[in-house]
C-alpha cells in the first residue's frame, strides 16, 4: 500500500485510540517515511526540515494569543457573558427562553467564526478569548459542545472557501487561482465564488444537519462553583476599556489588511493595550506568557504536521499515490473527479492544512481534469474542494484545534471525539457528494 495511506490511518487510529495528536503525527511520519524508502536518518532528518516550515505558524498563534488574552483583560467577553447569563435569568432556563438564549448563542458563535476569516482576520485566536467565559452558560442550558464545535468549524472554514476576502483571498485568489494556472489552465474570467459554490452549500447542509437533527438535544455537563462564583462576581469592564478594545481589534486590522502579517497585527493591537493602560506595564510579560501557553499546543501540533508533511513529500508518495489515481481513472469523469476529491481529502488529513494541500495535488490533477475533459472552471472548483476536504475532520488541523482549545478548558471536552469526528462526518461527507455533484454540473 502506498507509504502516505499507511501514515495517515495510522496517524488517525492513534489519535481515535487517545494518544496524542503530537506522539501521532510523528509515529506516523516515522511509519510513512521508513515504508516510503527513507532510511531512519533521512526520515529524521526530513521530520528536523519541516518543523522550520510550522515555526511561523506556532509563532503567529502565540502572539494571536497574547492578543486574545490582552482583549480578555479588556472584559469584553466578561460583559459578553454577563449578558446572556442576564438573558437567561429573565426568560428563565428551561422552555422558549431557553431555546431563544441558546440560538442567540449559536449566532454570535457563528458570526464571529465567519469575521475571524474574513471581517477581522484573527483566525482561531478569537476562540480561546471568547468561548472560555461562555462555557457556564453552555453548561446552563445544556448545550451539547459538539454542536458548538461543528458550528465554529463551519465558520473557520466556509467563508475561506467561499468569500475571497481576508483568508479567503490568501486561499482562492493567491494560492488555489494561482496554482490552476500555473498548472497551464487560463482562469482569465472565472469566478471563484462560482466555482465554490455548491462545496458551499454541502458545508451548510453539514451545519444544519448538526443544529437540527445530530445534536439537537440537550447533553448535561459539570457546573463547576468557581465558574459560577467568577461569572457572576462584579464586572471586570469599564467604557474605558471596551474603547481600548475596540480600537486595538481596528488597529490590528488594518495592520494585517496593509503588511498581510497576522504577527505584526497582534503585536501592535497588544502594543494598543499597554499603551492605553489596560494592560498595567507590569503585568505586560505575564499576560504575553499567559498567552503564549495558551496557544502552545496548537503551535506544537502545527509544527508536528509541519514535520509530518515533509516527511511524505520527501518520500515522493504523495506523487505515487496521485499518479495511481490518475491510472484508475481511464476517461470516466465520474471516476476522475471522485478520485481526486479522495486523495485530497487523504493528504489534506495528514497535512492539516488546506492551505498547504492545493500546491501538491494542483500539479496532477490540472492536467489529469484537462484530459478528461473538464472546464476551467470545474477544474477551479474540484481543486479547492479537494484542499478543503479534510481540514475539518483533521486532528492536525487548526480549524479543529482552535475550537477544542476553548470548549475543553474545563476538561469536558475531547478532542478526537467530541470535535475532530463530528466535523468529519458534517462536513467531509458532504464536501465529498456536494464537490462530485459540482464538478460535473460545471
């Protein structure tokens, strides 16, 4: 079998056996590498190359978290929270103004996964800042956290694929346009938007497939003293330092808008803090550290795949297991096109990362898609589902990392279990039928 298949089902049947995802991702590059025809020195040594490539990452979420941290400080989630335990205390905690709290909830949730990508790129730093202070009003209501996973994924993922704003400009216009026509297809006059609109849709159908019918019920969680005592102690805000907040998240946006840096963003928006006093000068290392650690094991694991990923180019797998499919294939379209959303949805597993997915596969499966006959177009649309397929249901991926690290900081809340397989069965199925059904009505 081929070296990338072993490594990624292995890297996934650990992960689902609770080991973690750090110990995974490098036995199975390990694994991969020694079945690719690497020596056990050139797989170290390929895994040593590619942490450099995580490094950049693990250093924009730490400071993205120093950021969320300092916004915390500033009480904007506090009043956030302190509303809506006010809400549910006047509509009461079970019958309609339960369920208006709860949707409320859902919404704000949602809307603020969709403007981390595109509104105000901060990506997943916004969930460690704002889920934690929610989690004893979740817990009151009896929210099933899954449901709240399944609805951050969506709104980490879907507007990059969809929106060519923010992330979504970086992933549709810089990288996905520009790998297809590097590849040789003119894409002159082809809407992305077009194009990734019925992957769209199968991502939507996977969220209201969850709200509606997955988990729709209530699940009873811990109600821990402290969190009450804490949520409904004194506020911890003041006009001045939700002005303070509010003018950091503008300057941190418009600094990414100019210099496309998320670490300059959130270093000058931490800068903003300081300079207003909200941040006390003294306390400045402190919350920087506090904000660092909280974002650690995601840059680990960030960088982990990083290493993970070298490991399977340097193999000359990820080739193998592309041509083969191109030898399956034939002239059926049908065949083609599943094929190629496949293998996306395996190499982006292991990688983690869509981003670095559509680079490797755009190489193949271009030509592959002008030989059997499909439109530019098409070609546009099976690509970046392709690339997209897989970061939700990845344990290494950032778009279920980030929601694991705020729905589990009262440790009710599995990674794998709880995040990691809702959003692949929600969301890789769909993309799967949905990009298929796209591709040949393109």
């Amino acid at each position: 079998m081929n070296a990338v298949v072993i490594a990624v089902a292995l890297m996934l049947v650990l992960s689902l056996c609770r080991v973690h995802v750090v110990v995974a991702l490098i036995i199975g590059a390990m694994t991969g590498g020694l079945l690719g025809g690497l020596d056990i020195g050139a797989t170290l040594a390929a895994f040593n190359k590619g942490l450099g490539g995580g490094a950049t990452v693990a250093l924009s979420y730490a400071l993205l978290g120093a950021f969320a941290v300092a916004i915390g400080k500033s009480g904007v989630a506090d009043a956030l929270a302190e509303k809506t335990l006010a809400a549910i205390g006047r509509q009461g905690e079970s019958g309609g103004g339960a369920r208006a709290v709860k949707w409320m909830l859902i919404l704000l949730l949602l809307a603020a996964a969709v403007s981390s990508q595109n509104i105000l790129p901060i990506h997943i730093a916004f969930v460690p800042l704002l889920v934690p202070p929610l989690l004893y009003v979740m817990s009151k209501l009896q929210l099933d956290r899954r449901l709240v996973a399944c609805v951050l994924t969506f709104g980490l993922i879907t507007p990059y694929m969809f929106f060519p704003v923010g992330f979504g400009g970086i992933f549709l216009k810089e990288i996905l346009l520009a790998n297809v026509e590097r590849a040789g297809v003119d894409v002159t006059g082809v809407s992305v938007m077009h194009a990734m609109f019925i992957p769209a849709l199968g991502m939507l159908t996977g969220l209201l497939i969850a709200i509606f019918f997955s988990y729709r019920k209530k699940r009873v969680y811990a109600l821990p003293e402290d969190a009450a005592s804490s949520t409904k102690a004194g506020p911890r805000y003041n006009p001045r330092s939700l002005l303070a907040a509010a003018v950091a998240v503008i300057v941190a946006f418009a600094v990414q808008l100019w210099l496309n840096s998320m670490i300059i963003g959130a270093l000058l928006g931490f800068v903003v803090f300081s300079l207003s006093g909200v941040v006390r000068w003294k306390e400045v290392d402190d919350l920087f550290t506090e904000g660092m650690k909280m974002m650690a094991m995601i840059g680990f694991i960030m960088i982990a795949a990083s290493g993970f990923a070298e490991v399977m180019r340097e193999t000359g797998q990820v080739q193998t297991l592309v041509d083969t499919s191109a030898g399956l294939v034939g002239g059926s379209k049908a065949l083609g096109a599943f094929l190629m959303l496949l293998v996306g949805l395996l190499v982006t597993m292991g990688i983690g990362s869509s981003f670095s997915t559509v680079p490797i596969i755009a190489a193949i499966f271009v030509p592959l898609a002008v030989q059997l006959g499909f439109e530019p177009l098409a070609i546009v649309c099976l690509v970046g589902t392709a690339g997209a397929l897989g970061d939700a249901g990845s344990p290494a991926s950032d778009s279920t990392l980030g929601p694991t690290a705020g729905l589990n900081m009262d440790g009710q809340h599995n990674h794998i279990w709880d995040t990691v397989v809702p959003t692949f069965l929600h969301y890789n199925l769909p993309l799967l039928a949905f990009g298929w059904a796209a591709a040949m009505l393109l």
